[in-house]
C-alpha cells in the first residue's frame, strides 16, 4: 500500500488493519459509550472489535472478540450502534434490520448476541439506519425510495411513526441530528431532506437543499448542529447552514477527490483556533482521506449577509485501502479517542488511523 502525504498540519497515521470480513467492508460503527467498534460486510456478517490505549499514551491495540452471523440473507449495509451503547441495529439489503442485544451470561459477564427484533417493511434493499440522540427513534432508508420513522419502546418493541416518500429515487443514507429530532437523508435524486415531527400531524419534510450534481452518498451534522455535511458521486464535500428556522443554505463547496465521496464525518477535532466547528473527514472511490477544519466566521450583527465558515485543509493520505474504494470513514465519539478514524474498503478490511501534527 503506497502512502503519500502532502505538507499539512496533521498527519494521519496509520494504527490498526483488522481482517477478517470475507468481502468488501461498507461500514463501521464506533460504540458511543464503550471501547468497541463494529463492522458489517457483503458476507452478511458484523464484527465487533475491543480497543485499548496504552498505559504510556503511545498506542492502541484492538482486538477482534466476536462476530455475529446475523442470519440477513444479504449484504449488510449499515450497522448503528443505540445511545446507550447496548443495542446494535443492522440494515441489509434483505430489505430488513435487525436489533441485536448481548445476552446476559452470570453476573458480571456477557453472552452471545442476539436478535431482539426484526423489522420488516421496506419493499427492496435498506441502505442506511440511525438513532436518534435520545435512543428513542429509529430511522432507514431504501432503494424502495422511502424512509421510516420507527419509535422505539421497552423489550426491544418497534412501531413505524411514518413512512415518508419525498425522495423519487433510491434513499442512500440517514442521520439524525446530534440534539434535537431532525433528520436529513440523502438520495439517488442528488438531494437532501430534512424532515421534523409535526406534534398534531405527522413527520414531514421541511426542506430540501440542492446543489449536488449527482448521487448524495453521505450526510453528517456537525457536532453544534449547526451545519450539514454531504459527500456526493459529483466528487464534492458540500457544507450546509441553517439560516433561519426551517432554512438550510450551502455555505462552502469542499473539492479535492478525484472519483465519488462515498462517506463524510464531523468530529470535534482538536483544533486549538477560537470558533472551531470541529474536523470534517471525507473518503471515496479514489481511496483518500481528506481533513478539513472549518472555524465559524466573526459576526456581522448590522449585516444580512451569509458568511461561510472559515476553512483550511489539514491533512490528506492518498490510498488507504491501496487500490480500492474506501466505503465509509468515522471519528471515534469517545473522549480521548476523538483522533482516531475507522475507514472500510472493498478489500475487505477496516483500517484505524490517528491523526497527529506534524
């Protein structure tokens, strides 16, 4: 695997190559509360994988220490781990999603995992799954062109709050937002939705933010919530603002990677610089990884002007799963890991890399 790095601020590192899945990688999923990180592959299996710093700070060694044969008859797309960190969903191209729970095995230890619940609904392939931050909805998407709303209830018990039909082609991804019940999709028809609960109606889609060119493959609110992320076929990162209350505009176009930005993430990051929105890290079919931080610009109180967040790129490897297509890419949620990045390729792997100054 060839490395190459230009001369930026930070360096990504690579930390950890963990094998294992017998076709391509699509997806990876960091547990939000425990040292645990997930990943799920066209051989229908999710791997789960333990880490732990060193006592000197030096390094992180992760461990392989279970896989789940989830009995999907197909690819599993997406694996999202619950708030809590208890309860791990699977979206397969099946059509379904399951709820997997480790079951209790004596006092203090655990068992194997196993599926609480199936949900069934979507007509063709599911192609995304998300919680909501308070773990109490659940949200997929499909090739079906639909995405639903799932509410969440005790004893690993769902019922469908709604099925909303805005997209015209296939439903490629779902995030909610980091804070309140908002959730943006991204589709086959080169748009965002973002839909809001109406409490004497039903969920609904408030706005639709275009400018893409080609297929939205990834979407991720910055951790204020403040922002939108998106990674299209067109090959551009696009960074979105909420300027008013249901209005969401496109602040800064990100441009760089040479073939489709299949994934996006938006970590806190570590930058020292006042107003900092955190790190933006993006991947694709060209296999690079690609950082930006962005700073949130002096306000103007007189004027009505919109001003794009200030932005600088800082750290860029070239091939991370050597020849082929990087499939996704994820900061670690957990504190003191924020530095860490999980990436899966159609070679089958899931690759860690730290991200230091250089």
């Amino acid at each position: 695997m060839t490395i190459m790095q230009i001369d930026l601020p930070y360096k990504i590192i690579p930390v950890s190559e963990l094998p294992g899945h017998e076709e391509r990688a699509w997806h990876v999923a960091w547990n939000p509360t425990k040292p645990l990180l997930s990943s799920c592959s066209a051989d229908k299996s999710v791997r789960l994988y333990n880490y732990n710093r060193s006592s000197d700070g030096s390094s992180v060694t992760f461990t392989h220490i279970s896989t789940i044969s989830t009995g999907h008859t197909k690819t599993v797309r997406t694996v999202a781990w619950a708030p809590s960190g208890d309860t791990l969903a699977t979206a397969s191209f099946d059509s379904n999603i399951g709820i997997w729970e480790q079951e209790a095995d004596g006092e203090d230890s655990k068992g194997e995992w196993e599926c609480a619940s199936l949900l069934e609904g979507h007509e063709t392939e599911c192609k995304s799954v998300a919680y909501s931050n308070t773990g109490t909805l659940l949200a997929s998407c499909s090739r079906d062109k639909t995405v639903w709303i799932w509410e969440v209830h005790p004893d690993s018990d769902f019922e469908c709050m709604g099925v909303l039909m805005e997209h015209s082609q296939d439903v490629k991804c779902v995030a909610w937002h980091p804070t309140e019940e908002i959730l943006a999709s991204g589709s086959y028809d080169d748009t965002i939705k973002l839909y809001i609960d109406d409490p004497s109606d039903d969920w609904f889609c408030f706005a639709t933010l275009t400018g893409h060119t080609s297929t939205v493959w990834s979407v991720a609110w910055a951790p204020n919530g403040k922002y939108l992320v998106s990674g299209s076929d067109d090959r551009m990162v696009r960074v979105w603002k909420q300027v008013a209350q249901h209005k969401w505009e496109c602040v800064l176009v990100l441009a760089g990677h040479e073939r489709s930005v299949y994934s996006v993430c938006w970590g806190p990051g570590r930058g020292k610089e006042q107003g900092s929105l955190g790190w933006i890290a993006s991947t694709g079919g060209d296999g690079a990884i690609r950082i930006w931080e962005l700073i949130e610009p002096p306000t103007d109180e007189g004027s009505t002007n919109i001003i794009p967040p200030h932005h600088k790129l800082i750290a860029v490897l070239s091939s991370s799963h050597g020849v082929y297509d990087a499939n996704t890419i994820a900061w670690c949620p957990r504190r003191g890991f924020e530095d860490l990045l999980a990436t899966a390729g159609d070679d089958g792997a899931v690759r860690i890399w730290e991200v230091k100054a250089s």
